[in-house]
C-alpha cells in the first residue's frame, strides 16, 4: 500500500544550550530558557513540558521563586515576574505581574520569602526589586568590576544580601540598613559560586581551586580548602541522604559537592578539611558548569558541552541517565534495534563522540575513542554492530552489547579501522557479512573485513573518483558497490572474488546527469535501479540494465541531501536543504507529501526495517520521529465519506418530505451551498407561507450559521440569477437581526466588501429594465389605438370623388385621435 501521510510522533529538541539554568521547585521541572522563551524540560523524558511566550527578544536570565513564581531578564532590558495559573483542563497558564526595566543583567535571584527580586549587574550594581510593586527597594554600588553573582541570605534573623564581581569580591549587604556591612577578601579568581551551609556558616567556590568557609558572625574565613580543580559550583547534601556503599568512618551532618574545569565531582567533609570521595576519571570529561539538586534528591550535573548528567546521591556515584541539551549539526543518523523495533537511533554531529539514544525517554549513551569530528554512521544486518567514521581518518567498530549494557554510558571501540589518508566521509555494511565498504576525502574506495575484531583487515583499495566521496551503498546481493561523489558523478562497482578467494572491486559503469555534487546514492530493495540526489535540487532513478536515467524529480528549493526508497521500492522519501521532506510517488513521478518540521538543512534520514516510520536530524540540532498515518487518515476520509453520504440522502428526504427546517439545519452542517439555495428556491414558490417559514428558520440560526448564511449570499450574489432570492434573505436577515451584532462578525468586513458592489449592480440593472419597460409600454399602447382605428374605418372599395375621399379620411384621424385621447397613460413608478 503507498503511503501518503507522515506525521512527527515524538521530537528530540534543545533543551539547554549554555545559560542560567534552575529546578522550579513546585513542579521539579527544570527552567531553561532556549532564545527568547523559558522552557521547562521535563528530567525523566527529556521533554519541554511548557513554556513561558513573553518578550520577543533573547532572555538572558531566569529565576525561580519558591512559591512557583519566575523572574525573567531579557535583552531589551524588562524584566517580568510571571506568576502560574491552573486552568480549566489542568494546564498552566503564565502571566505577568508585574514588569519593570534593568540594564545589563547579568544574574537574576530570589529571596526566600517570594517577595524580592535582586538582579546582578556588569555596570557593577546590585539592583533589587520588589516584585509585586516593580520598584527598586535597594540600589548597591560597591564592586569594582561588573557583578556576577549574588544571593540573599537570612543570617542571624537579619536579612542580608552577599554579592560576587570581577574584583574577586564577597561584599555583604545590609538589607534593613541598605549599606555594605564588610567586604570579604579571600579568592584570589573569580568567585563562581556560593552556598548556605548552616546558619551563621557560607562557603564560596572560586576558579583559584580553592573552597573558602566563612563564619558570617565574625565575618571571617574559618578555613581555605585547596581543592585543586578550577571550581564552578557547589551545593551541600544532607549526610543521610547519600548512600555510602563502604564505611568510611563518621560522616558530618552534611556533605559540600563541588564541580569544576576537570569535569569531576568530589565530596567534602568541610569540618575537616577532608576529600570524602572523588568521582574517577573517565574517557570523557569536561568542565562542568552547574550542580543542582532535582525534585527526587538526585545530583544533576550540566556540562560546558552541553550535557546533563543525573547520578543517585551515593558513593561511589551511580549514573542514572543523561540527556543532551544540544545536538549541534546533525550530520548523520541511523535505527539501531538493540532493543526492539526501533529502540534507539545512532547520531553523529559535530562532536568525537557519536551519540546512541533511546527513543523513549532520550536518554543518551556516547560512542567514545575518535579524536576528531564523527561523520557517519552505519548499522550491520542484524543490528549487533554499529560502525563510525571520523575526519581522524579512521573507523571504529562498538558492539551492541556494550550499548545495552546500564552500567556503561561511556562506550569504547571494539576495533579500528585505519587505512584512508584523510577524512572518511561514508561507509556502509554489505548484508550478512562482517564486511564494510568506505569512502574517503582521499578519493579512494575500501572493502573492509572486520570479523576479526582485534585486527580488521584491508581487502581492497581503488581510486574512486576525483573529487570527495560523499556516500556509499551497497546492492541488497552485495555484488556491486555504489559511490557518490562532489565530481557530479555516480559510479558503479563489481565485487567479484579471484580464485584464492581475494576480493576485488572492478569498475562497472559511470552515470553522469547531474550538474552538481552528489550527495547520496541508494540501491532499492526489489528492482535493478538506483536513486541518487543532488545540490542541483533534483532527484534520479537510474536503471542498473543500460545505465540510464528513467525518472527525474523537482521540487526541492534547496540542495537535496539525503533519499531512501520506502514502500517497497515504489516510493522515495527525500531531504533537503530546504528543511523539507517529501515523500514521491516513483511510478507517477509526482509528490505526494512535503512535510516541513525542520527549520534548517536535514543531513539525516534513515528508514525503519518495517518501514512505518523514520528518522530525520537536521542542522537546527532537532530529531524528528515520524510514523506512517495513511492508513488512519485513508480510514478517518471513508468514514468521513459515510457519514456524509448518509447525511446526504437524508437531506433529500427531508427537502423531498417538504421538511425545510431541519433540511436547512442539516444542509448547514453538511455545509452545502447549493442545496441550502435550493431549499430557498423552493420556500419562495409558495408566496402564502414563503416569509414565515424563512423566518422561523432564520430566528435559530447560530451566531457561526448567520456568518456562513451571510458568506453564502455574497457568493450567489455575483450571479444575476440567483440575486432575487439572496436579497430576499439578506433582506430578512436586516430585519431580524441588529446590525449592530451583526458588525461583530469576524468576516463581516469582507462579506460587506463583495456584496455591496454586486447590489449596487443589480439595483441599477433593475431600474434600467424598469426605464426600458415604459418604452414596450408605450410601443404596446401605440399598437392598441392604431388596431382600433383601422377596425373602425369603413373601407368603401367602390370609386369616390375627391371630395369624398378626403372627407373620409378626415373623418378617420379624428376618430384616431379621440380614441387616442381617451386612453389611459401608466404613471410612471418612482
């Protein structure tokens, strides 16, 4: 069956991509703005649960109070205070409270209480408001460099404020007094982040790596802890909410946590000065840059790379799950069903690592052990091995097992291919076989034998072409290896075996029709031919009998980057640079389907085995799964054309049966024009009961019906036909309803607009058929008077003198002209 409808079932979006994020605390969602809207992503399935549609320009901060209220900063410098609403159907709705005006934000927080706003500035200022008001309660000038950080803190049942700037700087202020109280000199870098360890005590972190711990009773440093790691964040646990496998003595009542430029989290017992446990070094490791806490009590960390890592609080730290905040290019994408029918995809960005997600929840895994950007990927047969190439020159080989394994997110190579001169750009898996095909910038073609994990082998190398390789396939019979390439050509490859049983690749033919790169090729499923597409915006079918182009499809705007045969062999789906993917129909050479969900160029398009759905991953960092409705939307218009051909034969009866009301009433929903002229029609040819009836039927008409009635008689009153009975109804309608109401419509404007011109027209075509009308009159009254006298005259054929005769026909006018005189002229009708 061919498939005509596709639609996004699930989107994998940026969720964070480098600025202030927070939890909400009453929902445990965590707050990121993306551009100019504040997101909540959901943790456990990775999802935007809603948003916050305010300001149009970038946001550069948020905050969230602990009553559910969210301060936002933007570029234009507002700054609005949004408080939740709960709607009807359980949604929640945002509005502005309040909104006042902040030059060069750099910072945003809360107080405890809900009820001020403190706002760090780069003009070195710290400003706080009152958030119902929108005022300024405080303006504090006091750092010598911008400020970057500050928050409030209840210290001694005295409210204070403590804020950080580029002078290395901890200044405490006094909120009652509105004056510093002292300025803490320690750090000897900039001061990242701080934190409330009990009443009178705070530590500052610092990317000089060291933690500072202050008593804010004597405002001084109780102790410097050299932590040896550039740190960024810190938050503090309760010591009986972390899970300690091993014994490690008695524990304080709480534990710091620290994060910084190593990417490594420690624990520290800060009464003693003492590392508790330090996370081991892995592959991967980069600074981090926040530490929070999620609504479960788990340890959320996001990294400068743009990933958020969850561990449960215990030592050592279990990993729970990551998910990945931005995708940046998406240059490549593949199914792998390591867990059932389309269980995770396989992409590849801008990155070293290639990145395996789970459909579900987008929980991710890396691919790990490339020292340079990851290109393509490719999945084996039976889905046991996914393969990888890189600019590094190299492809690595993982094994399924090791992805499914929930200890391990972090995946190394089981093998490595190492042979290409220069970037591999393509590879491909021949069928059934632990052999791989690859293509390269150096311009060459290899064959890979990778049974042997520990030392794949080389089995084959040929120049390929003059230009870039861009992609690979190979036929379903592994007998011949396709190549596209940047030199405009597409180019067929014999694999045959000599009589050692040495494989070999021989040229086959050339194909040459496009006029610019070609980007991918594809052999499809069941007949002898091949797609390939191109930046010249077309797309091929090329036969495998005499290497001829038989099909040539146009539509896209942009560069055609990816195409696949669907629907065995009878459809392809393309994407290009337009950010559009079409679905065609091969054998009448058209688009069925152009769907647009992406807002760049689309580098990734895999189908899944069964082919009901697919995978595509754009430039715009996004990941759409789509799922074939055909069938659904072929069964949703048969029961539609049901329903209507019911409802159809009963409006026959009724109009049959003389029932006009509900016929009217019927032939509305129907939305049925012409049978609802029809239904006036026959009330106007019983004058006697015509205006009653037309009224009891307009009197119930609907607010939406009057509008369609109203839209209806504008379109009949183009035709001079049907014009009497449109203004018979418009008339009624004029004198039932209040014009008034009747202005409200929405479309009103331009119902007025096509039928005043119309009866302006009619009006002047009937007073000139009335004007014409007076002539006939005339004409026909002439006619009468000259019958009658010709009926009066006495014709004598008999001769007669002169005199006689004319005395005759004198006699005769005269009686012309009193008849004449005795007809009655119609007045005229004004």
């Amino acid at each position: 069956m061919l498939k005509s409808e596709f639609k996004v079932l699930k989107s994998h979006k940026e969720i964070y991509t480098g600025s202030f994020v927070q939890i909400h605390q009453p929902t445990g969602l965590l707050l990121s703005p993306q551009g100019s809207v504040p997101q909540f992503v959901d943790l456990d399935s990775g999802e935007v649960a809603m948003k916050i549609d305010g300001d149009s320009s970038t946001v550069i901060g948020v905050a969230s109070a602990a009553d559910g209220k969210v301060a936002v900063a933007y570029q234009s410098t507002a700054v609005c205070v949004y408080r939740p609403s709960i709607q009807e159907d359980d949604s929640i709705a945002w509005e502005v409270i309040t909104q006042f005006n902040c030059k060069k934000v750099r910072y945003i927080t809360w107080d405890p209480s809900s009820t001020m706003v403190a706002l760090a500035c780069a003009d070195s200022t710290v400003k706080v408001y009152d958030s119902e008001g929108g005022y300024c309660t405080h303006n504090f000038r006091g750092h010598s460099g911008f400020v970057h950080y500050c928050m409030f803190l209840p210290v001694l049942n005295k409210y204070q404020l403590f804020s950080t700037g580029q002078d290395n700087t901890i200044i405490v202020w006094d909120l009652v007094k509105s004056k510093k109280i002292t300025t803490l000199n320690e750090h000897l870098s900039t001061i990242t982040d701080m934190a409330m360890y009990d009443e009178w005590t705070v530590i500052s972190v610092s990317r000089d790596k060291v933690m500072c711990v202050w008593d804010l009773r004597t405002n001084q440093c109780l102790k410097t802890i050299a932590v040896y790691d550039e740190l960024e964040s810190i938050i503090v646990i309760d010591s009986d909410m972390i899970n300690f496998s091993d014994s490690i003595g008695e524990l304080p009542e709480k534990i710091v946590v620290v994060g910084g430029s190593s990417g490594l989290l420690s624990f520290w017992n800060i009464e003693t000065g003492k590392k508790i446990y330090n996370q081991p070094e892995s592959s991967l490791s980069y600074s981090i840059d926040f530490l929070l806490n999620d609504k479960d009590g788990n340890i959320l960390v996001i990294t400068d790379d743009h990933n958020l890592f969850t561990y449960f609080p215990t030592v050592p730290l279990t990993h729970k799950k990551t998910l990945v905040g931005f995708n940046d290019d998406i240059f490549d994408i593949c199914y792998l069903n390591c867990e059932g029918e389309g269980s995770h995809v396989v992409s590849v960005s801008n990155s070293e690592q290639a990145r395996v997600f789970n459909v579900e929840d987008h929980n991710c895994k890396f691919l790990t052990g490339h020292s340079n950007i990851v290109l393509a990927t490719s999945i084996n047969s039976n889905h046991e091995k996914v393969a990888t190439s890189s600019k590094d020159g190299t492809i690595k080989i993982y094994s399924t097992e090791d992805i499914i394994d929930k200890e391990k997110y972090y995946i190394e190579p089981r093998s490595s291919c190492q042979g290409h001169a220069d970037s591999v750009t393509a590879i491909a898996w021949m069928k059934n076989v632990d052999v791989l095909a690859s293509g390269s910038s150096d311009l060459t073609l290899k064959l890979w034998d990778v049974s042997d994990e520990d030392n794949p082998v080389s089995l084959y190398t040929v120049k390929a072409h003059e230009k870039d390789i861009n992609s690979v396939a190979v036929a379903p019979n592994n007998k011949i290896i396709a190549t596209a390439s940047s030199d405009k050509t597409v180019k067929l490859w014999e694999v045959v075996q000599d009589e050692n049983g040495a494989s070999h690749i021989l040229p086959m033919a050339t194909l040459k029709g496009h006029k610019r790169a070609v980007w991918c090729v594809r052999f499809s499923p069941v007949d002898k031919a091949i797609v390939t597409c191109s930046t010249d915006r077309t797309i091929k079918i090329w036969s495998l009998n005499d290497f001829t182009c038989i099909r040539t499809f146009q539509g896209h705007t942009g560069s055609v980057l990816r195409v696949e045969f669907i629907s065995a062999g009878m459809q392809i789906i393309s994407a290009g640079g337009d950010g559009l993917v079409k679905l065609w129909t091969i054998k009448s050479n058209e688009c069925v389907g152009t769907f647009h969900k992406h807002r760049e160029k689309i580098w990734g398009l895999d189908i899944q085995d069964d082919e009901k759905s697919f995978v595509t991953g754009g430039s715009d960092s996004r990941i759409n799964y789509w799922i074939d409705i055909s069938d659904s939307i072929r069964e949703e218009e048969r029961e539609k054309y049901e329903r209507e051909l019911l409802a159809r034969q009963q409006l026959m009866n009724l109009m049959y049966t003389k029932n006009y009301v509900k016929a009217i009433e019927l032939a509305f929903e129907l939305d049925q024009p012409q049978k609802i002229y029809e239904i006036f029609e026959l009330i106007l040819e019983v004058p006697e009961t015509a205006e009653e009836t037309l009224l009891s039927i307009l009197n119930n008409f609907s607010t939406g019906n009057i509008e369609k009635c109203l839209m209806y008689i504008r379109d009949w009153n183009t035709y001079a036909k049907r014009s009497l009975v449109s203004q018979v109804i418009l008339n009624l309608i004029l004198k039932i309803y209040n014009p008034t109401s009747l202005t409200q419509l929405p479309h009103m404007k331009s119902i007025l607009r096509g039928l005043i011109p119309y009866t302006e027209r009619h009006s002047k075509r009937i007073d000139r058929l009335i004007r014409q009308s007076f002539i006939l009159d005339y004409t026909l009254n002439e006619m009468n008077l000259l019958t009658e006298a010709m009926d009066s005259m006495e014709i004598d054929i008999e001769p007669e003198t002169g005199n006689q005769s004319s005395k005759k026909h004198k006699r005769g006018d005269e009686q012309v002209l009193e008849n004449a005189d005795k007809t009655t002229k119609r007045p005229r009708i004004e």
